[in-house]
C-alpha cells in the first residue's frame, strides 16, 4: 500500500477532500546530478495535492488522515495509460507497413497512419475503460488511519475494505 500523510480540508456527504503535500526523494538518490526527472521533482516539491477520498468515516476540517492507495491499483493503472497505447501503436506500424497501400495512384506510408490510428485506438481504450472502473474501489485512495485523541501518538487504524 503507497501511503501519503494529509489533512481534511472539506467534507461532503460520502466523502472528504484530503490535502498532501508532494514530498521529493530525488536528495537521496547517486544520479539527481544528471536526472532530468530530479529537475521535475525540485520545481514540483512542496507543492500541494487535493484528492477526493471515498469514507463513510466522520471527519472535521483538519484532521490529519493517512491515505493510501494498493500498488496494484498504481501498476495497472500505469499499464492502461502508458502500455496499451504504445503496444497499438508499434502493433498498426507493423500492420501498417505490412500492407501496401495506394490512395488515389500515390503510395502512402501504411506504417506511419497505421501506427498513429493505434495509439489514438489505445487512447480511446484507455478513456473507456477509465470511465468504466472510475467508480470501482480499488482505484480510489482509501483512508487508512487517523492519528487522533489527546496524545500524539494514538492512532487509530482503519481497516480498509477489499
């Protein structure tokens, strides 16, 4: 589970709206010198995020929550967004370039229309099945725990559903 510690900034019925701030690990990291990934994360860190978490859980304004979300949910997910339409799109290519194709007298790059008409299949893939699942649980961040009572240190755990 990727957990992420935050605060409830508002409430609505079912859900609350949890606030994060993006923490960098790039300080840690042997190649943050020639990482074009760690110029990214140096403009992005300190910044926050706002994620609409699904709870029947009572909250008020500032609670501190942990939330968090399976790493299945985060791996399949970046399957679907980043795979799928790079896989349709080397796979028109090949089809592409397969067939030999003549519009109007002219050859055309089969290739080429092939491989973009499968990246933009894979999109459209994408987009339908994103709003299929969008309501399913397991993609959704979950609230995990809530340090609470008078002392710091208690916690309490909340079992998250499966």
């Amino acid at each position: 589970m990727i957990e992420e510690q935050g605060r409830v900034v508002a409430r609505e019925p079912g859900a609350i709206w949890v606030e994060t701030v993006r923490a960098g690990t790039c300080s840690s990291c042997q190649a943050r010198q020639g990482c074009g990934h760690s110029v990214i994360n140096r403009q992005a860190a300190g910044q926050r995020a706002r994620l609409r978490v699904v709870t029947d859980l009572s909250f008020r304004d500032g609670d501190p929550v942990v939330i968090g979300v399976p790493e299945k949910a985060v791996l399949y997910g970046a399957l679907w967004v980043y795979a799928l339409p790079l896989a349709l799109l080397f796979g028109g290519a090949l089809l592409g370039d397969a067939l030999s194709l003549t519009l109007a007298g002219r050859a055309v790059d089969g290739a080429a229309l092939f491989g973009v008409g499968g990246l933009l299949l894979g999109f459209l893939i994408t987009r339908l099945h994103g709003r299929r699942v969008a309501g399913a649980g397991r993609y959704q961040p979950r609230v995990l725990s809530r340090p609470g009572g008078a002392d710091a240190e208690t916690t309490i755990r909340v079992r998250p559903a499966r």
